[in-house]
C-alpha cells in the first residue's frame, strides 16, 4: 500500500466514523412527520387495503390492533377530491372549512365539488368534475341512495377510492357518526327525561321523523332511537312521519300537520336524523302554541341547534358529531388509502349530547 493510498483510507475512516456518530440524531430521510393525531370513538374490526391492480378494497391480511388519524405531510404529491353535500349550513360550513384548513396544512391540493343536496343533478356532475381533475382519493358526501351507483361510478371508472361520508356504499370506506349510535344516545335521553318529568308512559307518543331518501343507514337514527325509548320505558306509543325531506320548512309543515290531527297528545318525543329535522319540528309546536306538549332531540351540534336549546323550547338537546374536526380524521385517512395502508371499513367519531347544562 502507498503512502496515498494509506492517507487516503485514513481520511475515509474519519468521515465513517463521523457519519456513524450522528446517524441517530438525524431523522429517516423522507419520513413523514406527524403533525397531529386523533383516535376515533369506535372503528369496525374489519380492515381493507385499496388495491390499484382490481381498483377494488381488498381485506387486509395485516393490520394494527387499532387506527389512529395521523395528520402528516404526504410523501409525494396528493390531490384530494371533496364532493360537499353542500354549503350556507352551519355544520357542512364547519366540516368543509375543516377540509379546506387540514389540506392546506399539509400541502394536498383539494379539488371542491357541490353536491347541494337535496339536488340530484348537481351530485352526478360535480362528480364528474372532480373525476376529470385526477384525484388521488376521493372523500364524498352523498347521502342519496338514487343517485349513489351515478355519482361513485364517476370515480370508479378513474380507479379512484372513495370514502364515504356517513352513508356507506359498494367498494367504499365510511366515515362519520355510527347511525346507530346516534340513535341510541337521542333514544336514552329522552327516556332519561320522561323519567325526570315522572311522565307515564302510557301517555308518552315517539315520533319519528322519517326521510327514506336518506338510505336504511342514516333511518337507524330513527329506528334505534324508538328502540331505546322502548326498552327504557315499555308502554310508550310510536308514530313516524314517513316521508320528511331534508329541511327544516318540511319538517315543521310535516309536524304541524301531525299536531292538528292528535289535539289531545301532550307528552311527545321526538326522533330526528338531524338538527334541521329537530329545529323544524321545535318550531311546529311553537306554533301550535303546545311548546309544553313537545321535547325535541337533535342531531349534529350546530350552532343553530345550540343556540335554539338556549333559547328554551320544545328542543332540548342534540347529539354532538365534531363537524369541525372532520378534516383532522379524513385526510390522514386518506393518506392511508393513497400510501396502500390497511385501514378499518367503518369509522366513527366520538358522540356526546349538547343540553342547557353544557352550552356556554
């Protein structure tokens, strides 16, 4: 070996061994750093992996014991489309502000679509919009049954995987409140509050405001609050509304009606699906002037909906969905999807009941 070739191996032992010494203070190059994180209220025990050969899920041979969000910056470029239910309502602004501040965050490009339910139309084509853009994954919230093979077609013909927004589908994910779950908790505090007020059950009627449109899912809101109140307190009358459509005028006009044909009901509960079901239907009894006869469960936790609590009324309470968290759950979700992560086939967030005692 020459004296060159002896300096040169020394100079190289020198900047190994440097290197070696700062290896573990340096991160991984082009791990992702987490930002923030959120564990879900509940999640299936099903998982599935998108695969991009059959453009299908597929279940997950492997999986973690459980899923947390993991809001990170994507390790290559992402588009994420959005198809909003709509816009000018308290809880979609939230969850849609949301979606825009998260993606923003971590540098996804998001491409908007409006849905404006209750339109059918204008679900297909912003679906087709979003699709032409290319999204990598897509997040829909399409509650409509008639058009949900329509408006997903437009991204399965892309390869393209979805994930639902409370209204499960065909070769999707879901995410948002378990439809069950909601209906359970409205269903337990009415029956917490027939107890309260020593009401008979015998004289108690629960009413439920129906919207089949929505799809079975969203109706077990309805159901399994009838249910709850049922098992709590055996004797009480049912009664549905069948057909209420997703506004607040239909559901008032549609309880007004049902008020003037049962003059001598005064200890009604009311299911709803939503907060705009519920408020309707406050105002109906207003109305009538029977805000006595009347006690009013909501779902969503708006600000309409908080603020109509205070007031006091008919309304009294509305399970809390965290409209304005959405985007911490479902953009790390689709992260997952996009990065070929195993992720559970049902995801749900946390639930808590607004009322008088807890509204600042």
């Amino acid at each position: 070996m020459t004296t060159l070739q002896r300096i040169r191996r020394s100079v190289l032992g020198i900047v190994l061994g440097a290197a070696c010494a700062v290896a573990p203070l340096l991160p991984a190059f082009g791990a992702p750093q987490t930002i923030s994180t959120i564990e879900p209220g509940s999640t299936s025990d099903a998982w599935v992996v998108w695969d991009k050969l059959s453009c299908t899920y597929k279940p997950a041979v492997k999986h973690p014991d459980k899923w947390v969000a993991v809001l990170r910056k994507p390790a290559r470029p992402m588009r994420l489309g959005f198809g909003e239910q709509g816009e000018g309502q308290v809880l979609l602004d939230a969850f849609n502000a949301s979606m825009k501040a998260v993606t923003a965050q971590v540098g996804i490009e998001l491409i908007i679509g409006n849905y404006n339910l209750p339109s059918t139309t204008d679900a297909v084509t912003q679906a087709q919009a979003i699709a032409l853009r290319g999204p990598s994954v897509v997040v829909s919230f399409n509650v409509l049954t008639a058009v949900m093979q329509a408006v997903n077609g437009n991204y399965s013909r892309g390869c393209v995987p979805i994930i639902q927004v409370t209204a499960p589908a065909p070769n999707t994910i879901v995410f948002g409140a378990s439809n069950s779950d909601v209906g359970k908790t409205e269903g337990n505090y009415l029956a917490a509050y027939v107890k309260q007020h020593n009401w008979q059950p015998a004289t108690v009627t629960v009413l439920g405001l129906q919207s089949p449109g929505l799809g079975e899912s969203i109706g077990l809101r309805i159901g399994d609050c009838q249910r709850a109140v049922q098992a709590a307190l055996p004797g009480v009358k049912v009664d549905n509304l069948a057909s209420v459509s997703p506004s607040t005028a239909d559901a008032q006009t549609k309880t007004t009606d049902w008020l003037t044909a049962h003059p001598n009901d005064h200890h009604v509960l009311v299911c709803s699906i939503a907060d705009i079901f519920a408020i309707g239907a406050a105002n109906a009894f207003k109305g009538a002037n029977r805000s006595d006869d009347g006690v009013v469960m909501g779902a969503g936790g708006g600000a309409d909906a908080t603020t109509t609590i205070k007031a006091g009324g008919p309304m009294v309470g509305t399970v809390d969905f965290g409209w304005g968290r959405y985007g911490e759950y479902l953009v790390p979700l689709a992260e997952d999807v996009f990065e070929g992560k195993p992720v559970p086939t049902e995801i749900h967030q946390q639930l808590r009941v607004l009322d008088k005692s807890n509204i600042s």
